[in-house]
C-alpha cells in the first residue's frame, strides 16, 4: 500500500469514528474529544516506546513500559520528564486504560485522574506552561456524552475503542506523521462542517504551504518564526515541514486568543514531534498584551489574523503611543483591526526578515485611517507584493481574499502585484490551491517578472498617485476573453441580410399585388 493510499484509509476511518461518535454533539465540539484522546495515545506510546528503546539499547530485549508496575517506573520520572517534557505511569497509559474501560464503572473518574496527572507531572519544569490545561477541553463528564455516568463511561469506551484502532503504524518504525496526518484531516473535515467557525480556526494546508514558501524564498534556514493570531498552529508547522524543525533555529513562537485553539496549537506541536523547548505558544490578545516583547524581532512572520475584527482602538488612549502603532500616526478602525495586526507584525520583523499576512481585500482600498495606514506603508517602502488569492479558498469565507508581503530591506521603490485569482482548481464545493498554482505564484514572487495579466510591477510614486490603492486589479490587468469580432465580417454579414430582406419584401410586394388582381 502506497503512502497516500495509507493516508485515505486513514482518512475513511476517521470519517467513520467521527459519524458513529457524534451523535447528539454537533461535530465543531465534538472534535475536542476526537483530537483529545488521539494525543493522549499519542503521547502513550511516544513514551512507552522512548522508555522501551532505552531498555533495549540497555540490553533489556524483553522489556515493555505496560507491564511495568507503578512504584518502579516512578523513580524515573524526573529524569523522563526533564527529557520528554511530561510523565505518564503505566497503568495510566492509554493502552492500559482501554483494556481496562469496559470494566470501570467510575471510568470518567479514572480518565480525569489521568489528565490532571499527565498536566501535573511537569509542574515546575521547563516543560509547565506547554502541557499546563491541555485538556481542559475533554469534559468527561459533560452532558453531550450522555444524560447518566453510565450512559457517559459507555461513550468514553466507545471513544477509546475507536481512537485505538486507527492504524497510525509503530513511532519507533518513524510513523509519527500518521499523527499529523489524522489531525490536519480532523481539523479540516470539522472546519468544512463548522461554517463561520471553522474559518476562524483553520488555514488551508495548500494557503499555508504558500504563505510559507514566500517567506522561506532563497533560505535553507530561518531564526524564529512567529504568528500572531496562530489558530491551531498549522501556518507555523509549515515551516518544521518545509525546512525540517532543525532549521528553525531558536523556535516557533505565536499566540492565540481563543483558548480552545490555543490548547490545540500546543498539542499540534506535540504531534509534529516539535520539542517542549521549541516552542511558545502563548495564550492571550495579542494587539492589547503582546507575549512575546523579549522575543522580537521575528525573521519569518506569517498569519491568517481574524477578518475585520474589533478591537479597542482609540478608545485605549494608550494605544496611540504604543511603539507598535505610533509611527502610523493613527490607529485602526475599531470594528476592523485587520491593520492593526499588520503594524504589529511590521514592527516585529526583523530587518532582513519577511512577513506574509492573509488579509480581508478591503484593507487594500478603503478610506479613513487604513488609508493613512497604507500610506505610511507605502511611503515607508515596507509593501513588497500583494497578492491576489482565488475566492472560496477558506472555509466559511467565500470572498476572495488577498497576501500582503511586507518587507524592511527593498532595494527598489516599487511594488509587485500578482493576480493568483484564476489558480485554483475545485474539488467539492470549494476551491484549492493545487501544487501547480503555489509553484506557479511562489515562482512569481521569486522572479519578480512582469507577466502580461499576471504581475506587474509598479512605482510607489503611481499607488500613491492612485490614492495609495493596493487591490491587484488596479494594476494587473485582466486578459479580455471575449470573442474578438471583425467588424468588416460584421458589416458584411449585416450587408447580406439587408440584401436578403430586401428580396423577401420584393417577393412578398409581388405575391400581395397578384392576389389583389
């Protein structure tokens, strides 16, 4: 079986558990508990198999950390979780707990237990503010499992069952992508279900892929990289994907306001094998209290920040003075902060470094203080492309939605406008970015070459004559496919049907004037 015939068995078998799961909790909320209990065997039997290959290294063939009772294995706790991040005894693990499920009337109990001691077992360390509330999304007791604790326990069982008999092969035969695989297709399959929602929380692979390429164009490497309004975390994993984590030399860093998406963001990067200590995902908002000031600047910045959201604007006078915004002498609107989140990026790039921003279109041409905002972009040379994506890309969004490139180091005092709006291919009732359409545009941005109704680059004297108007169409223009008429065809043409209708009528005169004889 081929790699990506494994990834759709995967995918069928998830599809299954998530139908026969769902029941009375509409699938938005239920996923919690479908990528809960996928990390917490994820992490089981990372463990099991880290604490395993160490016995066998050690000449101990026949070992297995599930048969191991509870007072040895925790001896080495300290030792373990200084190098893993997290403990887990052996009768906690997930395995364990399965084959026991059907048994324990108090399951729930049990469960609960387990996860205030997974979350506990870093208290103190290094590890404490990446596995602290983890899984405060897994509510075994909540109603929407059932109305009784029986009803609840023979849910969670079933949940146990399901999780355990996904096929995500063996961690120690290097697997783990499995994981990844199965929780990017929960993520999209719940996001393509949830409308407005799943929007908010989900950027597409391919737009992520994309977004990524651009700031990575010409390196093998990058410092740190940064998202702002970081979601689920997948636009920052596109870099460990692309460069291989190793290459991201001191971390991936972001914050999140909503904190179920700020949960999930921490466990994505557990699944992607991203160590504890390469990581900072912080919980908060991020234009009010920034986490990250004694990290910034920022190399690579890129982000799929919420569309024409409010935010406190002027009616925090402090914010006017804010180092952040202050150089554009005016703040955002209050009900759009969609600059906003672009002047905190700016001002946490690093000279040499390269932002790419998925924005709402309309903060490329409307008035009032976005413009003056764009002004002070322009002006300052900072615009480096903006292009224009395909619509119905992003779940529950359907408008057409653009990248801002923004860099502080541009040689020339111009700006490069692609129309990507026509590179998409449909599959279902959406629009993707196929691997043709990222290349064709990433291979654009790379050239800066003028494509006739595809690029062009333009002065920055011209946008600001133009009102400081950034929307592609105002540049790029759009290729007439209209059929080309020959107007000396056309007259002809017209020239015989007179001829003939004048004969008609001669023919007609002649009949009218016979019958009156």
């Amino acid at each position: 079986m081929t790699k990506e015939q494994e990834r759709q068995e995967l995918h069928r078998a998830i599809w299954a558990i998530a139908n026969e799961l769902r029941g009375s909790v509409d699938g938005w909320d239920f996923k919690s508990y479908v990528l809960g209990f996928l990390f917490y065997r994820f992490i089981s039997e990372d463990l099991a198999n880290y604490i395993n290959k160490g016995e066998w290294e050690s000449g101990n063939n026949g070992y297995d950390y599930l048969d191991e009772s509870d007072d040895v294995a925790i001896e080495g706790k300290e030792d373990i979780v200084q190098e893993k991040g997290y403990f887990i005894l052996p009768s906690q693990l997930f395995q364990n707990i399965r084959k026991n499920a059907k048994n324990d009337e108090n399951l729930n109990v049990t469960l609960s237990g387990v996860f205030d001691s997974i979350e506990s077992s870093a208290n103190g360390t290094a590890s404490e503010a990446d596995f602290k509330g983890l899984f405060d999304d897994i509510d075994v007791n909540s109603k929407k499992l059932g109305n009784t604790v029986a009803d609840r326990n023979a849910k969670l069982v079933k949940i146990l069952d399901r999780i355990g008999e996904l096929k995500l092969g063996d961690l120690k035969d290097n697997t783990i992508d499995a994981f990844g695989d199965a929780y990017e297709f929960l993520m999209t399959m719940y996001a393509s279900n949830a409308g407005k929602s799943g929007g908010e929380f989900f950027t597409p692979q391919e737009v992520s892929e994309l977004l990524a390429r651009i700031v990575t164009t010409g390196k093998t490497q990058v410092n740190k990289v940064y998202d702002p309004a970081c979601g689920s975390g997948s636009l920052l994993l596109k870099f460990a994907k692309l460069l291989g984590s190793e290459n991201v030399l001191n971390g991936f860093y972001g914050q999140e306001i909503n904190i179920t998406t700020y949960n999930l963001a921490r466990i994505n990067m557990i699944l992607h094998n991203v160590g504890f200590e390469k990581f900072d995902i912080a919980l908060g908002d991020t234009l009010i209290n920034p986490a990250h000031w004694d990290d910034e600047p920022f190399d690579a910045i890129v982000s799929n920040p919420p569309y024409s959201t409010k935010w406190e604007g002027d009616e925090n006078p402090l914010l006017i003075n804010d180092p952040r915004f202050a150089p554009a002498g005016v703040l955002a609107p209050k009900s759009k902060a969609d600059l906003a989140f672009t002047m905190h990026m700016l001002h946490w790039l690093s000279t040499t470094g390269t932002a790419a921003i998925v924005e709402f279109p309309g903060v490329l041409y409307r008035g009032g203080a976005e413009g003056k905002i764009r002004k002070y972009l322009v002006d300052n040379n900072y615009v480096d492309t903006v292009i224009q994506l395909p619509e119905n890309l992003f779940f529950g969004v359907s408008i057409a939605v653009c990248i801002i490139v923004l860099k502080k180091n541009k040689s020339e005092s111009k700006t490069f406008f692609i129309d990507g709006s026509k590179e998409f291919v449909h599959e279902g009732n959406k629009n993707k970015l196929s691997e043709e359409n990222i290349s064709k545009i990433h291979a654009a941005f790379s050239g800066k070459e003028e494509i006739t109704h595809f690029t062009k680059n333009v002065s920055n004297d011209i946008i600001a004559n133009n009102g400081y108007n950034l929307s592609v169409s105002s540049y790029v223009e759009k290729e007439d496919t209209r059929e080309v008429i020959n107007i000396e065809d056309l007259n002809q043409q017209i020239d015989e049907i007179v001829r003939r209708e004048n004969e008609l009528r001669e023919a007609i005169d002649k009949v009218i004037k016979d019958l009156a004889i």
